[in-house]
C-alpha cells in the first residue's frame, strides 16, 4: 500500500514525500477513505501511529478540492480541539508541512501566550484552525472567532480532554458549529465517558480501532521494581548513578511530585528540566528543548503535560508512579524503542500500585520483567497503606486551633 493508493492528490502527495513518509500506517490505510467519503469517524489509536497525519491529509485535500478564492475572508472551514498546547502546537506544524502547497491558511490558537497576536492572525483569515478549547471560547466571547462556517470538527486526544474536564467546553464548541458537519473523534483510550460522548455528538460513525497490544514495540526491554512508596526517591537516584544512562523521561502522577523529584535531582546534581500545567507555555517550550538539544537529559512530566509532545532518540522512561489507567502505560512506554531503537522502560511499583501492575499485564499481554536483585525492595507481605483523615476524632462542631490560623499562601 502507498499514498497514492489513497487517492490523495499532487499537491499533497508531493508534500508527503518531502518529510519521507514511505508507506501509511495502519491508521492513515483505514482513516483516510472515510475523511475523504465525507464520514463521521471515532478512531481509538495510541500517539505514535500517524494518526495525525491520518486526518490532517485527508482534510486538506477535501478543503483544497473546494477552495473559493471569492468566500475566503476570514471563514474557519476545519476546526481541530486539542487539549493540550504542546499537541496544538504539534498539529499546527503537521498541518503547515503537509499543506505546504495548497495555499490554504492555517493557525493555531491556545492559551500561556500572548492573545494578540492569535487575535491578528485570526482577523486576516483562516481555513483550518487548531485550538484547545479555553482559548477558543475567549476569542469567540471577544468576537474574534465565528465557527458558523466550520464543515468539520475534530476532537483529538478525546480521552484526556474529558480528564481534564473539558466535556461542558466540547458541547458548547460543537453547538456553536454548524448543525450539518463532518465529525471527527480521535482518543488513546475508549473509556465509556469517550464513547457516550461520541454516541452523543457523532451520526453513524465509522469505528475505527488500534489496539495497544499491537503497539508495544518489541524494541522496548520492560522492567518492574517491586520496592516501597517512600523508597522510590532512592531508588531512583540508585538507578541513574548506576544502570540508567541517556535520555530519559520520568513520569509523576502529580505536579507537587514533580516538583519534589527535580529539587532531589538537582540536589544530586543532574541535569533536568520538567513541565506540568502550572508552568507557562514559554517555560514549558523551553523545558522541552533543552532536552531535545541535550542541555539536560533528564525531563520529568505529567502524563497530562507529556501528552502529544514529539521526542525522538529517548533512551528510557521510568514510570515513577505506576498510570492508574493500563492505556497510559501503553503510552509512556511508546516513547522509547522507536525507529528501530532498543529503549527500555522501568517501573516502580509500591504495594497500593499492585492492582494497577494486574492491569497492565491483562492488557498488553507481555510479561515485565521483575528485577529482584536491587537495594529497596518491597516486602512481600506489605499491604497497602491506609490513609485516615487527619483530626477526624472530636471535630463535630468545633474547628481545630490549626484551621483557626489564617494560612500564609505561597505563589
């Protein structure tokens, strides 16, 4: 199968070549017939399949087939919700690649910058817009934004949209669409919250799956260490002094673990940068190429942060926090082992994380392997840890001395 089999035409065609795309992938072989047949679609596939690409080129073409130099001012034609700056911004740039010789406009609007300048953009006319849905919403409330033109919408990365409790902003966006349009769904996961949205928003879609067991890549050696939740900070520090070397990604649950994990790092003298949602789009940006120039080798990241970002070469990644959802296992381990590469992955387990572990292993059907033989280990008969709430005896009708103090806040 090749591109032109996909019935994509010169123009496009030409531009694919040009950033040596040889053979679609599996998504692009399914998804770009039905963009092109003018279809809803829900696609379930992991970052790292081509699924931009797989909707990106089939949208371009439909709007290029259709260009009217007299009905181009300002009118948004396609209109892409994405959750995250980093993935807008990574579309952005797919589209602006593949759409290099059609003329059409592109832009892409999202928030931790500066409002103007979108602002300016916009005003001057746009054919595809990528945006995460705070933003849009700001410009449409100043008038900036008409989405009554829109012919299709696309909801990428669906699943860590409605994670990030953006399911009210997604309903409002679709209603201000147009009614009769084409719609696009795309997410990692297929929770059932994706799916009733889906059935909701979408007309007879076609489904489209790739599964995460097909993605795991054999080039990544996966290694689990059973060892306590106040001992993976040590282990940790054990690990890169000793075995971990090269580039590395390191996942925390939290912004605060973060945070905590970069002032021990940087204490033991490593280098290493990090982005979270707290952290401006600049910071943020600048996190990022430090560690794609190899000004650090190390980035520690939220899964919500780290999703959609594009690093290539990366050695390993640590799962400091196990992923409570297995898909997102799947995903954070994709980005090593990539392009022929051998990557490995290490994951480090407390006693309370065992359910997740259960999980992992039913999904991916690949056995971990369990290092054994390291200096923190779990003990077999721990159990998971209890947490109580503080002061709960003797709180009926009487504040503590505590919650009476007015608290300094920190910013």
């Amino acid at each position: 199968m090749s591109f032109q089999n996909l019935q994509l035409n010169k123009p496009i065609l030409k531009a694919v070549f040009e950033q040596n795309y040889l053979e679609p992938t599996k998504v692009q072989i399914q998804v770009i017939p039905f963009v092109l047949s003018k279809k809803d679609i829900i696609v379930s596939a992991q970052t790292g399949t081509g699924k931009t690409a797989a909707f990106a080129l089939p949208i371009l073409q439909l709007l290029f087939d259709k260009q009217n130099s007299k009905k181009r001012a300002k009118k948004i034609r396609a209109l892409i919700i994405s959750p995250t700056r980093e993935l807008a911004l990574q579309i952005f740039e797919n589209f602006e690649a593949y759409g290099k010789y059609t003329n059409l406009r592109i832009a892409a609007v999202y928030g931790g910058m500066s409002i103007e300048p979108q602002k300016e953009k916009l005003e001057k006319g746009v054919d595809i817009l990528i945006a995460t849905p705070g933003r849009l919403l700001d410009l449409h409330k100043q008038q900036i934004v008409n989405l009554d033109t829109v012919e299709i919408l696309v909801l990428d990365e669906a699943d860590l949209m409605l994670d990030m409790g953006f399911i009210d902003d997604v309903k409002k966006i679709n209603r201000l669409c147009p009614e009769q349009k084409q719609q696009l769904l795309f997410s990692a996961t297929m929770p059932y919250k994706v799916t009733q949205l889906a059935n909701t928003l979408l007309k007879n879609p076609e489904k489209i799956e790739i599964t995460p067991a097909t993605i795991i890549t054999k080039n990544v050696h996966q290694i689990l260490y059973y060892t306590p939740k106040p001992k993976k900070i040590a282990l940790c520090l054990h690990l890169l002094r000793n075995t971990i070397k090269g580039s590395i990604l390191i996942f925390r649950r939290t912004k605060y673990g973060v945070d905590k994990l970069e002032q021990t790092l940087l204490k033991n003298n490593y280098s290493v940068a990090t982005i979270h949602g707290d952290k401006t789009q600049n910071a943020r940006q600048e996190a990022l190429l430090k560690f794609k120039n190899n000004d650090v080798n190390i980035l520690i990241a939220t899964d919500v942060a780290a999703r959609g970002i594009d690093i290539h070469s990366l050695d390993a990644v640590i799962n400091f926090d196990i992923p409570r959802t297995p898909e997102t296992y799947v995903h954070r381990i994709g980005r090593t082992g990539r392009a022929q590469k051998t990557g490995v992955s290490h994951s480090f387990c407390a006693a309370d994380e065992k359910q997740y572990i259960i999980a992992i292993q039913k999904l991916i059907n690949v056995p971990l392997f369990i290092k054994e033989n390291h200096p923190y280990p779990l003990d077999p008969k721990a159990t998971p840890e209890v947490h109580k709430k503080k002061g709960s005896k003797h709180r009926k009708g009487r504040k503590s001395e505590a919650s009476k103090k007015k608290k300094k806040r920190w910013y």
